[in-house]
C-alpha cells in the first residue's frame, strides 16, 4: 500500500514542478512536523556551500530512505519531531554560523533547501540581512 505523501512534501513537489506559492511552501515548512535524526546528542546535520543544513524528513519512509545510508548500520536511527518552525527560528540562531533547513534529502526529486536568508529564518541569522543592514 503506497503511504500518502504529508502537505508538506506536496507543496515541495508543486515547487519543482515550477507551480506553487512560494511563500505557501515556507508556511507549510513552518507548520509541519518534520523528524530530525540525532547523533552525539544533537541534531544531524551536514555542512555544504558553507552552510551548516539541518536535515529534516516529511515522513518515516523519507528519514528510513536516508538511514539506509547514512544510518547506524543494523540499529534503527534515533530522531526527534519538530516544527519546521522551531527548527528555522530557534536551532539555527543558536547554531551562530550559517545555517538552514534540508528537507527530504534521500528522497529523488523530492528535497527542497530552505536557506539561511531573510523570510525564512530569523533577520539576525539570515545571510542576507547585511544587505539591508546588520545579519551576518
């Protein structure tokens, strides 16, 4: 039986398709939960470009797609639930370096970034902010 995909994860597919609110996508990230494995006590996360991405999952079978290569071999990968709202306004600002939101990253044609720029995270964490005055 084919598992139904979250709202979240058909506003990303509406996204690459090149329909779609924008801002309706960063609303629905805001309210989703999405489920962030742990590792060392903290959140997973992956550094690229220069920034810090905290990588999120939609769904279950997102988050097992990505611990087939990325989990702890044959033990299953420990995660937490949060919304996608505390993720971009209360872990990246704590994390005082570049950083933003991976969303669905195992998952072919599905993931979507969410960057540390103005509209999505905090003003102070945003990497755009110092255009328009003091962010990073």
């Amino acid at each position: 039986m084919e598992q139904t995909r979250t709202a979240l994860a058909e506003q990303i597919a509406e996204r690459r398709r090149g329909v779609g609110d924008p801002r309706a996508l960063v609303g629905e990230m805001r309210r989703s939960v999405l489920l962030v494995p742990t590792a060392d006590g903290g959140l997973w996360s992956a550094r690229s470009g220069g920034v810090r991405w905290i990588c999120g999952f939609t769904d279950e079978s997102a988050l097992a797609r990505f611990a087939l290569h990325h989990g702890p071999g044959d033990r299953p990968m420990d995660y937490a639930a949060l919304l996608g709202a505390r993720i971009v306004d209360e872990i990246v600002p704590s994390l005082n370096e570049p950083a933003g939101l991976a969303v669905d990253i195992a998952t072919e044609d599905g993931s979507m970034f969410f960057p540390p720029v103005t509209g999505i995270v905090p003003d102070g964490a945003a990497v755009d902010e110092g255009a328009h005055g003091h962010g990073r």
